[in-house]
C-alpha cells in the first residue's frame, strides 16, 4: 500500500515498485474538508486538497494500480490538529507533520494495509531503513539528498512499524526522481513541491489559531525585558513562537525577539538576539531506536528544528524517562515543543519533545 498524495515523489516511490513487481495499492489520505466555511483558501505549496487527489487518481490510472481515498478527517484531527492548538495554548511550538507521520501515514494506515491484505506500507519520504549489526534493531537513516532528507520526522516510528516500511526514494535525489517521473510521462512530473502546513494553506497560523481557540481565549498580555521591565504588549501568547521578532510592537534601540513565553502569566519575555543561544535542553516524549545505557552520556549530533542543521551534544539518558542534550557550541531559539532528534552519523538514534525547563 503506497501512501500517494498526488506529489511527484510519492507518485515515483508508487511507480518504482510497480516496476520491480510488486503489487501496489494506491491510497490518499482526506485529512482536511477544503469546503468547509472556516478552511484556509486552497492555494499552491499545500498538500491532500482534492485536486491533488486528482492527480494521484490519474497517475494510478497510467501505472495500471488502483486507487483509494480514505477520510481520516476525525483521526487528522484527533492526532493532529487539536495537539497543535493545546500546544500553541501552552505556550510550545509545535510539530504537526511528525504527528501525521506517526499516527496517521503510519499507525492508521498500517492498519488498514493490513487489513486489506498488504504486506508493507510505502511512502515518498527521503529517507531509509538500516538494521543495526550489534543489537539487530531497526532504525531510520538519512536519505542521499540531504537537502531534502525527512529522517527528523520519522523518529517516532516503532520497531513493528519499521519493520514493514519502505522507502524507495532512500538512493535517490530529487532532480533523479523528477527525471524518472519525466521518463514515465507522470503527469506530476513538474508539480510544485509542497512547503506550508496543509491545514493552514494561507500560511495565517495566528488566524487559524484564533478561529480554533476563540478570538478571546488568549487574550492581550505584557511583553517584558529579561529584567521584568515591560516594554510593550502582546495580543495574546499562543500567537508567538520562541525566537519571533515579527508583530511584537516594541520600540526598541535594537531587535528584539521572543526568548520565554509565559502561559501562566500571558506574558513575553523579549531580548536581544545573543538571548536565544542556549547550550542545554530537556528532550520529554522519548522514542528510542538505539537506546543507549541510563546515565551514561554518549555523544550523538542533535537537530532541533527541520532545516536547523544536526549539532554535535552530549547526550544523557535520565532516569526519569527523559534525556539531556549539552551541545558543544550555543545553539539558536530553542523552542519548546518542537522535536529533537538525535543521530549517530546519519542514522536516527531517537528522538522526542524539548521541554520548557531546559536551562
């Protein structure tokens, strides 16, 4: 079962297999109604809009493999959406895609590829799978194009899922896959690659925010100086991620940006930009692929944000369940919320959530 968003990349990852013989079951995943009354306007850099779908049908069609459009609005929600706004309501900055990853592309419709009789379950996703020698374990690692490797969303994958993945773009680039699909006739060949968040397709996050909290659910709150001088006032913190300078409204001799939000108090905390470099941080919500011994740390490279580029750290498995991450040099805007994702070389070691304690 080929997950098919009607891209160039899952559309060549379907072609591919067909090609070596396997039998491919196409499915697109309906995980936003792009007619409801409050949806984003439907507009290039998006993706899973019906005429996406559109084409994911009719290249099915010219590979001679059915096609299945599945609703998962209710899950896309559940798993998705309403996490993302609690977290904008808690003051993190969330992930969505590693959510989808993990409970829609893989635990929904592993599922249901199972229970149609599949084997394994195959996306586009620049990434693979290896087996690690010592312990025999699986884990994810880094596709050849780095510039478009998607390992930091795959972290949360486990073992029983691993085990029926496949990646078949792993080997290749982009420029290969684009090339290949040219070669079939695909008609997305030439498509535009999906950039913004698919629920939030006009790229208002604040305005999406506000029609699902409630315009008065967060309200205006002080914006503060790291010395607790208020200099200015903020229309609500959910609307703020950490590292922000955009729409903050304070008068200052130099940039100002977010370095703590405050839930509690509905407050910001603002600085200069020498503010944001931190060197430690807490990792919550743990998923180990090759989890190392309590208490000893090791050294792993840590990326906490998708094109933050994998930082050397030490790396301490707690007791508590967490980990502690101390990289070697200062690293910029560490957000809460968002996924640190730890790697040995190019394969993914574990991953998880940055707290909002780290010192």
């Amino acid at each position: 079962m080929v997950a098919m968003s009607g891209g160039v990349d899952s559309s060549v990852a379907a072609a591919l297999l067909a090609e070596e013989g396997y039998e491919v079951i196409g499915v697109g995943l309906q995980v936003w109604d792009y007619s409801a009354s409050d949806a984003p306007s439907r507009r290039f850099g998006t993706c899973c809009a019906p005429t996406d779908f559109a084409d994911a049908r009719r290249v099915a069609e010219s590979l001679g493999v059915p096609f299945y459009l599945f609703d998962v609005e209710e899950v896309f929600r559940e798993a998705v959406i309403d996490p993302f706004v609690a977290s904008y309501a808690e003051g993190r900055t969330p992930n969505p895609c590693v959510s989808c990853n993990q409970r829609v592309k893989f635990d929904y419709l592993m599922e249901r590829a199972l229970a149609l009789g599949a084997d394994m379950v195959a996306t586009g996703h620049y990434a693979s799978v290896v087996r690690d020698r010592r312990s025999g374990r699986l884990a994810v690692s880094r596709g050849v194009d780095r510039d478009k490797d998607q390992s930091y969303y795959l972290f949360d994958l486990s073992q029983k899922q691993l085990a029926r993945i496949v990646f078949p773009l792993s080997g290749l680039t982009k420029e290969r896959v684009r090339q290949k699909a040219r070669q079939l006739g695909l008609v997305v060949a030439d498509k535009p690659e999906s950039q913004e968040i698919c629920f939030i397709s006009d790229g208002d996050t604040a305005g999406f925010l506000a029609r699902q909290l409630g315009e008065d659910a967060v309200g205006e709150g002080e914006v503060v100086s790291a010395e607790g001088t208020v200099v200015g006032r903020h229309r609500g913190y959910a609307y703020y991620t950490v590292g922000q300078r955009r729409g903050l409204g304070v008068a200052a001799g130099l940039p100002l940006y977010v370095t703590h939000i405050d839930p509690a108090a509905n407050r910001l905390e603002v600085g200069p930009d020498e503010a944001l470099w931190r060197r430690r941080l807490d990792v919550g919500g743990l998923t180990w692929a090759l989890p190392p011994a309590v208490g000893e740390p090791v050294r792993l490279e840590v990326q906490i944000r998708s094109r933050h580029e994998a930082a050397p750290a030490a790396v301490e498995r707690l007791s508590n369940g967490q980990a502690r991450v101390t990289f070697e040099e200062p690293q910029r805007a560490i957000a809460p919320g968002q996924a640190a994702v730890l790697y040995a070389g190019d394969v993914v070691v574990g991953g998880g959530w940055i707290e909002p304690d780290g010192a």
